[in-house]
C-alpha cells in the first residue's frame, strides 16, 4: 500500500491502545459515577500482564546470551533493583486495584477503562494490583477537566490517546539510541545492553523529564505563535492561487504539504545488514527533521523512506523541499530523493494530516526524477512572481484520482535558501 493510499483510506499507524476505547462500550460516561461494570473482563494476554506485574524470571532474562565483548559474563539484573527503579518509575508502591482508582475518582470503571485503553495501557483483571496513588491522581485530573468543563469527554480521550501515543514512541525511540550507543561504544551485545540500561537508567530519569517538559512547553508556545500570526494576518496568503473551486475547498487549514521519498531504497534495503540500514534510516529522519525544522516547518510523520511536512506558506514549503532535494542528492551516505509540494487545504486531526491536497503531493512524488521537486499548476501560480524561484512546466498528466494535473518542476533562482548551522 502506497502512501497516498494510506491516506485516502484513512489508515494510519497502530495505536498504542489499540483504537479499542470504544469497542461495544456506550459513549459518553466519563461522569456517570459509580456505575460500575462487574463483567470480568477477557483475559490479558502474557504480554500484556508483563507491563503491570513484575515476573520471577525478570532478573534471569536473557542470561543465556553470549557474554559482550570485553565483559566477563552475562549481566544480570538484581530483582530488588528493578522493584526499586519501578518504585522510582511510578513514584510508589502499587497497592491499589483498578477499582480502587476508579471509586476514588469517581468514575464508574467503565469510564475509567476508557481513559487507561486511550492512554495505551493493556487490560488487568479486577484483583490485579496495578496502581498507585499517583495512577488515581492522574485520573482524577483528566476527569476534572470534563467535570469543569474545560474539555468535553470526546476531546478529554483525543488528548489523552494523543499523550499515550507520543510518549510510548518517544519511550521506544530512547530507549533503542541509548542501546545502540551502548553496543557501539562498549561493545556490549544488544542484550546486555538493555539489561546495562535498566541498572543505569536512574540517573537518566530525571533529565530526561525535564527535557520532555521543557521540550512540551517552547512546542506550546510556537503553536500560540503561530496562531496568534494567522490571526493578526487574517489568512491572507491562504487563498494564494485559488478559485474556489478546488477539491479541498471545504478544508479548514491552508497549508503548503510536501513529500520526500528515498530513490530505490528497498533494493537497498536487502544489501544492507541490521545496524547499516539503521544508520540509513537514522541519517535520513535526522537530516529531513533538521531542515524541516530550520525552515519553518513540521514534521508531520516518516513512513519508512518517506517524509511528510507542512509548512505555514507556499515559499517557506518550496524552500524546505529544495533543501530537502538538494541535502540528499549531495549526501554520500544517503540515495537522492523525489520531492514534491502542493498549496492547499488540508485536515488536521491526530497529529496528522487528510486530504485531496496531502493525496495529490503524494501522487507527485511518483512522477518526480531523482533530485528533482514538482508542484501542480496551482501551487506553481503562486511561485510565480517570486525570483527566489524557477518554474518549469511538463506536459500534463493523467493522475489518478485527479484527473489531468500539470506537473511543473521548481528549481532555485535567486538567494541562497535555507543554510544549516
């Protein structure tokens, strides 16, 4: 399934909970307080009870491995270390059933059930001790923004899945640099070092949390900004190019959306050993956020060799995406690129984006040569008159789901684009 396919058929990446928050479940009872469900529910798989309960051959796990290199044997993990590190994780002992969080926030379980599966936690049985005062904490401020009506139940479990999903990918992300760091500076095999982690990583957990805190408050700000400037500027590029009669016409947000897609890169793929397609993948995804981000940008999402973003403007998007073309075909490391970008309307919803406009900069990266950017006519109309721009159409072609669309290739004219520190 291609890209643009994704997104015309709605599918995105799996959630961390599953997309179960609502499955034969009745909508709209975060409030109704104490209707509890005494229905057990179907048993938690292995898998997922590991996450809540701490297993007897935890401190033993993988100690059949090779030693690491350099090492004089397996590592092996203390239980009362991991119990401790658990503790330190959770700020206290679990010592209370779901029930209990549940009574003690006010919510029938059902209610409460929504919110942890939104969250992305698997399912626990009613006399698992899964929780602590922080868990009932938590709960009972997401519940108090509905009770206040600060947010509305629908937006209360968006906001929640949004949070879940972020963190257990940022979570996963971390966790993979700092053993892959660890295998490559210490020689360590790929299972001693994720038990190495666990002993070390209390000295991490902080600074890490004040990094996600900070990092979440300046991406707060840049958001108000960024509305507080479409409010002052009334949209008034938004209708750059546009008759009003364009697919996306109904779209709310203006965006330019722009793609990036790595030249043959499942055949290379196969050549590559484990570590060296990471450290493709890795170049890449650094590289493209990078420039993404010094040119005004946001990175929506990468798809394998793909990367999607979006920028505030027609010129700002076409600079990303020459900067883009230009990074990759001179990299030594990394193949060229097919890139391209499109004007228009798109919607927002779950951190990503939908829409005619997202589908059509998708079908024009198929039709661009290695190193090169199109853009459709529309898009073109509003490079026009911009010398830092040169604009040179193709002969039209036959696009699915579009019809006829005029590609036109966007090279640098004037000015020296986006420079990297």
């Amino acid at each position: 399934m291609t890209v643009e396919d994704r997104h015309e058929s709605g599918q995105t990446a799996p959630s961390a909970a599953g997309g179960a928050e609502g499955a034969g479940e009745p909508h709209g009872a975060l409030l109704d307080a104490g209707q509890f469900d005494d229905a057990p529910d179907a048993a938690a798989s292995t898998a997922s009870k590991a996450v809540w309960q701490l297993h007897p051959d935890m401190a033993t796990a993988g100690s059949d491995d090779a030693p690491a290199t350099g090492s004089a044997g397996p590592i092996e993990l203390d239980r009362e270390t991991i119990r401790r590190l658990e503790r330190e994780l959770l700020g206290a002992e679990r010592t209370l059933k779901r029930r209990d969080i549940a009574a003690g926030a006010g919510v029938s379980l059902l209610s409460a059930r929504k919110l942890w599966r939104a969250m992305g936690f698997p399912n626990i049985g009613d006399d698992d001790i899964a929780f602590t005062e922080k868990d009932l904490s938590a709960l009972t401020t997401i519940i108090d923004m509905v009770r206040q009506e600060q947010l509305t139940e629908d937006a209360a479990i968006s906001i929640t899945r949004a949070v879940g999903q972020m963190t257990d990918r940022m979570v996963v992300w971390q966790i993979e640099a700092i053993v892959e760091e660890m295998v490559a500076q210490r020689g360590l095999t790929d299972a001693d070092a994720r038990k190495t982690l666990v002993s070390e990583l209390p000295d991490l957990i902080e600074p890490l949390e004040k990094t996600l805190v900070y990092a979440w408050r300046r991406q707060m700000n840049a958001a108000v900004q960024r509305l507080a400037l479409r409010a002052e500027s009334g949209l008034a590029s938004s209708e750059a190019g546009r008759d009003g009669d364009e697919q996306d016409a109904p779209l709310p947000l203006a965006r330019a959306v722009g793609f990036a897609d790595l030249v043959s890169y499942t055949s290379l793929s196969r050549q590559m050993n484990e570590r060296t397609l990471a450290q493709l993948v890795q170049r890449f995804e650094n590289k493209s956020a990078e420039i993404i981000s010094v040119g005004g940008g946001r990175l929506v999402k990468t798809i394998g060799d793909e990367v999607l973003y979006i920028a505030e403007s027609p010129e700002a998007g076409a600079e990303i995406s020459l900067a883009l073309a230009k990074a990759f075909t001179e990299d030594e490391f990394l193949p060229s690129a097919r890139c391209s970008l499109v004007w228009g309307r798109v919607l927002s919803r779950l951190g990503d984006i939908y829409g005619p406009t997202v589908n059509l900069a998708a079908r024009l990266t198929a039709l661009a040569e290695p190193g090169e950017v199109l853009v459709d006519g529309a898009t073109a109309a509003t490079l026009d008159q911009n010398e830092k721009f040169v604009l040179t159409p193709h002969e039209p072609r036959q696009v699915r789901g579009f019809g006829e669309v005029l590609p036109v290739t966007l090279a640098r004219g004037t000015g020296t684009g986006i420079i990297l520190d």
